[in-house]
C-alpha cells in the first residue's frame, strides 16, 4: 500500500520525523534513480545525484509543508541536480575511452602517449572554460550521447540553439589545440592527433 506523502511531508517537515523520511526515501528512490541515470549515464552517478537530492531535502524539509505536489518537487530537484552533475564534473569518461581507443592505432611510443594525455587535458580544460549553458549542452550531447532534439526538450531551448552551442564549443577546442600545436614541431605527431581527436568530437 502506496503511503500519504502529504502526511509523510507534513511529518517530516514538523516534526523531523526520520522514520517519515525514511518512508519518503524508500518510495520514491527507485524512479528518482531510474530517472537520474537517463541524465547521468551510469548506476554510481545516478546514486550519488539522488542522494544528494535527499540530503537536501532533509536540510530544507521545513519548506516541505509549502510544497503542493511533493512528487513533481522531488522529480524538479533530481533533474536540476543531474544537470548539475554533468556541468561540474569534469570530462566524462565515456569520450576519453573513445578518443584513447583511436590513439592506439596511431602509435605506442611512449612520448606520443605523453603527448596525447596534454592534449585530453587541453580538452578537458577548454570544456571547462565554456560558458555555463554551453558546456552543458557540450555534455549532454557528446559525453552523454543525447540527441540535439532531446537535449533542447530537456533544456527548454530550440534545437538550433543547441546546434549553436555545439558550434561555439568545438571552435573553442579546435582553437585551443590550435595554439598547442603552434608551440611543437609541425611535423610532430600533436598535429595528427589533433586532427584525429577533432573527427571524433564532430561524430
């Protein structure tokens, strides 16, 4: 039998009710974390969002007893707080595998290694610096695989704002590898991988 969440709510918020939150806890976590991993892509990110999410609703439970639709409230929270996740963390895991992959068929040595890693962390770092809204539209749809359509839903913008985004943060690398690769030899290998890392990120 499904719980009163208004009455869970009220409990929580009034009295600091723990057992109440637990109850709250165990009902809606399964879909909050089924939901958090569409965002997040993975089971351990997913689970630290909703915790997260928890925790902040134990810390501001007093605003519970305002809160009309205590489901759409915690679906609200989850969501802001995965777009969180993506925007802060630091580039995915899922793109260094895929540009790494490639490198392994350019070369072994242990110098071209060296300098493939600077180029991931020229990488990483540009996608740091980007404004905020365009780094996370960057990724969403290349580190997370979105489609641009489900992005601009997600994001509430247009698609072709999301194009633009996309747009703006790969001239953004492109110029940063760009100023890299001016300060080694020309006929280094920097410039093949470069050019090799720049197809994978327009796919």
């Amino acid at each position: 039998m499904a719980p009163n969440i208004r009455k869970l709510a009220e409990r929580i918020a009034r009295q600091d009710d723990e057992k109440a939150f637990r109850q709250l806890f165990e009902h809606f976590y399964p879909g909050l974390n089924d939901f958090a991993f569409y965002f997040v892509k993975t089971k351990a990110n997913a689970e630290e969002v909703v915790t997260d999410v928890f925790v902040k609703v134990w810390q501001n439970r007093k605003k519970l007893t305002s809160i009309v639709n205590v489901k759409a409230y915690l679906f609200t929270i989850t969501k802001r707080e995965a777009l969180n996740y993506i925007r802060n963390n630091k580039l995915n895991e899922r793109l260094f595998i895929q540009i790494d992959d490639q490198m392994k068929f350019i070369s072994k040595n242990p110098e071209h290694e060296y300098l493939t890693n600077e180029l991931l962390l020229i990488i990483s770092n540009s996608i740091n610096n980007l404004p905020e809204k365009c780094r996370l539209v960057f990724r969403l749809v290349k580190e997370n695989g979105l489609k641009y359509k489900e992005v601009a839903s997600m994001l509430d913008i247009t698609e072709k704002a999301v194009e633009m985004h996309i747009s703006k943060a790969l001239k953004r690398i492109k110029r940063s590898l760009d100023t890299y690769q001016d300060k080694k030899d020309p006929v280094n290998i920097p410039k093949i991988v470069a050019r090799l890392i720049l197809l994978i990120l327009l796919v």
